[in-house]
C-alpha cells in the first residue's frame, strides 16, 4: 500500500511536496502521502524551525501544533472573546514574523547535533528541499543557484547561522577564494534574468488560474472561503486529471492508426510480390517455347530440300 501511494505522488515532485513542518523537533512533521517517498527510499528530511524551550509563553502558544494548524489557531484567536486566547494568539503570531526565515538558533543546535557525520539528507526550509551534509561537525547544503553554475569551486554553502550568509565551499570543503568581480556581476546577472523570467511565468500561472474574488460575497467565514478554495483545487486537480487522460488516449489513438497504416500499406505489398513470382515463370516458360519453334521450322526445310535432290 505504501509503494502504491508513493507511486501516487511522484508526478508532484516537478512542482512541490505538501510538508507540514511541527515546532518541537527537527524531525517532526505532520503525517501527509508525501512523507512515504522520504520513508520508502530511507532518507531523511529535517528542518530546523523549533521553539526555544526557554521561552514559556511561546511554547504555550505553540504547543504542538504543526505550522498549518497554527495558522488556524491564530485566526481563531483573534475571533475569540477570551482574552487570554487572544493573547496565545498574538505571542503565536510574533513567533511565526519573528522566525521568518523559518529557521530559529535553537533549532541549528539541534540540527548540528541531530544529523550525523557524513549522512547525506534533504533539509526543508522556507518551501524548499536542500540537500544537507555534516563534515567535521559543520553542516553544508549543496548549492543549486543558477547564478553560480559557472563556479567550479562553488559546490557546498555552510549552515551556520539563521541569515543565510554561509561560506561557499568546493567540492572538497575548502573554502572558495575570492572570485573576479566581473564573474560574479555575469553571474548575478544571469540569475536576475532567470529570477525575472521565472517571476513571470508565475504571474500567468496565476492569472490563469486565479480565483474571481469579485464574486465571493462580503462578510463571508473562514469556513466558506476554506470550502471555496477547496473546491477550487479540487476543480484545478479533476482538470489535471482528465488532461492527463486525454492525452493518454490520444497516444493510443495514434498507436492503433499507426498499426493500421503498416497492415494496410506494408503487408499487401509484400504479398503482390510473392504472387509475381510464378506468373514470371510462366511468362518466361512461354518466351522459352517460342524460340524454339523457328528452330524445328528450318529442320523441316532442310529435310525437304534433301528430298528434292
């Protein structure tokens, strides 16, 4: 059950897996489908957005909640009449703008000593899979920046603080001297005009499927509106669906003309040829008896000729 579910899923890792981080380990999601794929191949997935333990009110606020679930509670809080749930909402609130960058200094320490010398994993941060190593106890994420594709000696980025301005490293973790400064505008340059292209073919995207918020009335829930972008999805994903059926349908449309065709135009052919090939001996046979037949003609004048002297 679990390969077929993982099998399931595999078409949604050219556009992004539903993970659903929780605050209290680095290795604790919520349970969703596409958590078989990392189970199945054994690779392991960890992120780094953890609660201070030292902070009281904030763990309060948090408690146990995965990150989708939090958002709920905090538009929840803010409905409520209780006071003290609108406080709980509130100090959540500031966690989730505090922690933006949706990793916390506490859960770098945990990562540091959660992930294991040499281990190869995925690390997930801010809607986005990384691969994560440990070398002499300092964690690297491999670079994919197209900006850098051009820099043979930058391979790994250092993980050590919450900004994101590691150190950029070879294949061999050595750090990278500085690079001439003409290469590094080509290459900002180039990662500009890919950030730009790819900005814009979101925008269609989501123009093209963009909801009409004109038409939702005013005042409606949370609940209405969760429902109405659930149905909308649901719509988006019924399309996929019959697009993908369609066009299975149209290969095995052309597959059964193809077959068609070469029945049609190949083996007629090849059975005329075969068929040619006694009326040619016959022909030739009849060609053979009229030579012949002058031949036996002048014997017959010979012989009378030798009658007559």
């Amino acid at each position: 059950q679990n390969m077929s579910d993982a099998m399931a899923i595999l078409h949604k890792l050219q556009t992004g897996l539903d993970v659903n981080v929780k605050f209290t380990g680095v290795r604790v999601f919520e349970y969703t489908p596409e958590c078989i794929v990392f189970d199945l191949l054994d690779i392991p997935l960890y992120h780094g957005w953890l609660v201070d333990p030292q902070v009281a009110d904030i763990v309060k606020a948090v408690g146990n909640c995965s990150y989708n679930q939090l958002v709920e509670k905090i538009i929840s809080c803010k409905q409520s009449d209780n006071s003290e749930l609108v406080s709980e909402g509130f100090v959540a609130e500031q966690f989730l703008n505090n922690t933006a960058t949706q990793l916390t200094y506490h859960g770098l320490c945990e990562l540091t000593s959660a992930v294991q010398e040499g281990e190869l994993c995925v690390f997930f941060r801010n809607n986005h899979f990384s691969t994560m190593t440990k070398y002499k106890g300092q964690l690297y994420l491999l670079v994919t920046d197209q900006g850098f594709l051009t820099e043979e000696k930058v391979v790994w980025e250092s993980l050590h603080n919450v900004d994101g301005d590691g150190n950029f490293c070879d294949s061999e973790f050595h750090l990278r001297p500085p690079s001439d400064p003409e290469t590094v505008y080509r290459g900002q340059q180039d990662q500009i005009d890919q950030d730009y292209l790819m900005a814009l073919s979101l925008q269609q995207e989501q123009q093209n499927q963009e909801i009409n918020w004109e038409q939702i009335p005013e005042g409606i829930s949370d609940l209405e509106l969760a429902k109405k972008l659930q149905e909308e999805e649901d719509r988006r994903a019924s399309q996929y669906y019959q697009e993908q059926e369609q066009a299975a349908a149209q290969v095995q449309t052309a597959s059964t003309i193809m077959v068609v065709l070469f029945k049609i135009f190949i083996f007629p052919t090849q059975q005329v040829q075969g068929a040619a090939s006694p009326a040619s001996g016959r022909q030739s046979g009849s060609n053979e008896r009229k030579r012949k037949e002058p031949r036996e003609k002048e014997r017959e004048k010979e012989k009378n000729s030798c009658v007559l002297l």
